[in-house]
C-alpha cells in the first residue's frame, strides 16, 4: 500500500504538472478533433495510464470533444492489450476494422490496435527511430481529414 499511496500522492500529480511542457505541441489538434465529431466520427483516449481528464485538462485540450475518456489502467489491461480498445469498439457498436487508432508507439498502441483487429496510424515525432515508419503530425491530420470521406 506505500507504493500506491506514493503513485497517487507524488507520482501522477507530477505526472500531471509536466503536461504544461507540452501544451500546443500538437498544432490544429482542435480543429481536426472538431471537424470529425462534426462529422460524426466519435472520439476516445485510451492513456495508458490514469488521470486522463487532468492531463487533457493541463494541456490545453477539451476532454468534452471525446466521447470516451479513459486508460489501459483504469481498464485492467495494459497495451500491447487489445481488451480496452475492443470493449470501446463494442460500446460503440462498432466493427473493430471501422476503428483507427492513432498513437505515438508501434509497440503498445499500434500492437493493441492490430491485436484488435484495427487500424493504426502512428505519430511520428523522430523520438522512436526503432519504430516502423509513421506519419508527421501534419500528415496524420491530413489522414484523419480524409476518414467519413465519400
């Protein structure tokens, strides 16, 4: 119970706090998120760790645009774990191949996601060169642009 207590009372506000470091650095990440709820496209965050609503909150961006907002943590599985991303599917009443999972880690995100039967667009920000190839955040915009697309 020490080390509990020590990740709820020290570790995730830390946690929480370095999210001002990275405030705006998704650029237009508003706009994109608007256009597809505008679209009818619906929205989750599947963190992997707990907290979620706060870190959205500290950086800058509105938790309200989701539809769901969660973590791996709070589901009981972990990623590369397909579980939490399948029950949002199934919560959704949607086929797993309808679902695009956007993320910054081959390993994890892109694992649970094609565990699960989903797509995976990978962030490429040059910080996982041992990473298979992903998209810069520009071209992941432009990807998402194009989803509900006739």
């Amino acid at each position: 119970h020490r080390i509990d207590g020590w990740i709820r009372r020290r570790f995730y506000p830390a946690f929480i706090a370095t999210m001002r470091y990275l405030k705006n650095s998704r650029p237009h990440l508003h706009e994109t998120l608007n256009s597809l709820k505008q679209r009818g496209i619906r929205l989750a965050v599947l963190s992997d760790y707990a907290c979620v609503a706060e870190r959205l909150n500290m950086l800058r961006i509105d938790s309200t645009l989701f539809d769901v907002v969660t973590s791996s943590e709070a589901r009981g599985a972990l990623k590369p774990c397909p579980r939490p991303l399948t029950e949002i599917a199934a919560q959704w009443n949607l086929p797993a191949d309808r679902v695009v999972v956007v993320g910054d880690r081959a390993d994890t995100d892109g694992g649970a996601a094609m565990a699960a039967g989903m797509h995976f667009i990978r962030i490429d920000d040059g910080n996982r060169p041992q990473d298979p190839a992903g998209l810069a955040w520009n071209r992941v915009c432009d990807s998402l642009a194009q989803l509900g697309a006739p």
